[in-house]
C-alpha cells in the first residue's frame, strides 16, 4: 500500500513555487507511477478544448492521444466531475483499452482553484480491483493541493467568456507570447 503522506510530502517539496502546469503534471505522475507497483500507466489527460481531453504527461506504455468526454473511463469522469472506480474494465462497457494487459482503472477528474476541469488523471492497473475508496481520496487530495493554481487553456475565454482570462498578476504577457510555455503562470493549451 501507499504511504501517501509521505508521498503528499514528496510532491509538495518537488513543486514547491513550481506554476508551470506541465512541470507539476509530469512530476506528479511520476512520484505516483513509481510509489507502487499496482501502477501500470499513470498520467494527465488535459482539457484542450470544449469536450475533448488530450494525453498529457505520463509514465508507462504509449497512450492514445485524444479521447472526447462522450467515450472511455477517462470520458466518463470528465463528463460526470465523479472518481471513476473500476474494478474490472472489461466490465465497463465503453472502456479504451490503451493495453490489453489493464485489468483494472482509477480516473480521477481534475480542477483548477476556480472549480474549472482541467484534466483528468488516469492510472490503470494489470490487477483486478486494484483501486479503492483510499487510493481515489489520498490521490485526489494531492492533486488538489498540487494543480489548484493552474488554468484552462486560451481556447476558454473565447468559450467561456473573460472570467477565465489569466490573472493579471500571474500572465505579464500577450496570449500570443504565451504559447507553450506557463513559467510564470502564464496559460496552458
Ligand atoms: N482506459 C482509458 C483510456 C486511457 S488509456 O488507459 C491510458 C479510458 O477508457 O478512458
């Protein structure tokens, strides 16, 4: 089993003044993957545009790029906002299987300190009924705590409307100037 404190701890030293969202995903997923070997894939899938996720940073085997809110596990939490628990996938009708050796998942949604989702974070597991109620809310406690500053994507103002403009103390630069890069919490996409 996990000790997720000190696993809390190890992921609150490592993104310590971090504001760059994929630095904090990548970091994320790698302290989770390698905490236990239960962990077979573990990683991002962002919100990139309205109703459609796209891989973000992650470890293990390749994993499709794009999937839309309306297909698989990860689609599911993204359309629900609600931990997804999956003790055997073949179970679970619409699931995506990246790998024919995943048994079991656990997909956690993603949100921002404005309550906005910004991923999901998906792990799969070889081991039936790998993932419980304890692993869904230590996980979503680190996430939370780790990803609450980040933002959606440039797509969102023009969706959204300017409430989810960047902050003006945290984006000193035009949008044009942002692309790729949220060093200083400039926005994502
Ligand atoms: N199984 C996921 C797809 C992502 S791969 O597992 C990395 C799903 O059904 O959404």
């Amino acid at each position: 089993m996990v000790d997720y404190t000190a696993l809390s701890h190890r992921i609150a030293a490592l993104c310590e003044h971090e504001t760059n969202d994929i630095a904090l995903m990548a970091t994320i997923a790698c302290e989770v993957h390698h905490s236990d070997d239960r962990f077979d894939w573990t990683g991002f899938y962002r919100v990139t545009e309205p109703q459609v996720l796209k891989i973000g940073p992650y470890q293990g085997g390749h994993g499709c790029l794009v999937i839309p809110f309306s297909r698989g596990v990860c689609g599911a939490a993204a359309r629900s906002q609600e931990i997804q628990i999956i003790a055997d996938v073949e179970a679970f009708e619409d699931h995506i299987a990246c790998s024919s050796s995943t048994r079991s998942e656990l997909v956690i949604p993603v949100t921002n300190g404005q309550g906005a989702l910004i991923a999901v974070f998906d792990i799969d597991s070889d081991q039936p009924n790998a993932f419980d109620a304890q692993d869904a809310s230590a996980l979503s406690s680190i996430l939370q705590r780790s990803l609450n500053g980040c933002r959606l994507g440039l797509w969102a103002p023009v969706i959204f409307g300017s409430a989810h403009l960047p902050h003006p103390t945290r984006s000193k630069k035009t949008p044009t100037q942002s692309r790729g890069s949220s060093s200083s919490g400039e926005m994502n996409y």
